[in-house]
C-alpha cells in the first residue's frame, strides 16, 4: 500500500443545545476544499464534575 501525505480540517458548530441534550454538525474537508464527510450528533449533557454520581455502564 502507498502511503500518502493527507490533510483534513474538521469544523464543527452547536445548532441547538437542551437542558439534557445537544446537537452538533461536522464538516471535513480535504486541503483543497473539498468536501470529505459530515456528520451530525445528539449528545448527552451530563451535569455536574462528580463521577461517583453518573450510572456506569
């Protein structure tokens, strides 16, 4: 397999946050420009910094 020099820049952006959940957007490009991938994501927002309080799956 060849091995090539590739760069991607990633931009993402929040289009709508809840007390509970989030959705975020992704976009990847390619160095010229073009587009790679994009995706989208609902996100849990877990609140507080104590672990000891959050189920472990």
């Amino acid at each position: 397999m060849k091995r090539r020099n590739f760069v991607v820049i990633a931009e993402s952006k929040r289009i709508k946050k809840g007390n509970s959940t989030g959705l975020v957007e992704c976009y990847v490009s390619d160095q010229k420009g073009s587009l790679v991938a994009h995706s989208t994501s609902t996100c849990l927002i877990l609140k507080g910094n104590d672990e000891s309080k959050r189920i472990k799956l």
